[in-house]
C-alpha cells in the first residue's frame, strides 16, 4: 500500500487504481538537447503524417497544375474567408481552453499554499 498512489480515495491499491511512484529519468548529454528529439508525449508523430501529405499535395500543384486553372480556382474570395472563419474560431477556442486549464491549476496551487498555511498555523 506504501508503494503506490490511489487514483480513488480507497484504503488499499487494487492492481486497476495502482499508479507506480518512479521518478523520471532525463538524461543530460548534449546539454539536454536530446529531449528535442523525444517522441512520447510529443505530437510530432502525429503532425507528421498530415504535415508530409500537405506538403505533398502544394509540390503537386506547384509542378503539375497550370497558373490559368490556379487563377480560375482562386477567382472568389468566399472560400478563403470561410476557411479563416473557421480557423479563427478553432483557434480562439483551443486558446480558450488551454487558458483555462491553466487558470484552474493557477486556483488549485493558491488553495494548496493556503491550506498549508492554514495547516502551519495551527
């Protein structure tokens, strides 16, 4: 039971609420430059497969499309500011959240500091 954190507030660790108390290990060679290249946590794999695609399909129409069709596609300026509508709005709101996020944190170390004042205290 000393071993591990409760996820719930249980008296023993089932195997289903046990959570491991081991440290994070950073290895420090290059000056610490080789968490740049760290692929957990990191959404670098998942940006990858969208990022190549994308790029894939601009040297498509740079090299195989011709400038007059170009022109004729992007005649009307409708679709661009859906398209930036839209993006805007995903952005404001993933802004919105993380901020959020942040200031729920922000609360709960100020509640924690004054708890243990008050445990201080006493």
């Amino acid at each position: 039971v000393a071993d591990c954190i409760t996820v719930a507030q249980e008296s023993a660790c089932s195997p289903l609420t046990r959570l491991p108390l081991t440290m994070i290990i950073y290895r420090k060679s290059l000056m610490g430059l080789a968490l740049l290249w760290k692929c957990n946590g990191s959404a670098l794999p998942r940006a990858l497969i969208p990022a190549i695609f994308s790029s894939a399909v601009a040297v498509f129409f740079e090299l195989y499309v011709s400038d007059v069709l170009l022109e004729a596609l992007i005649s009307h300026p409708y679709p661009f500011q859906v398209f930036c509508y839209i993006t805007a709005f995903a952005l404001v709101f993933r802004t919105n959240t993380a901020y959020a996020r942040y200031w729920e944190a922000r609360l709960a170390c100020a509640t924690m500091a004054s708890k243990w004042g008050d445990a201080a205290a006493m």
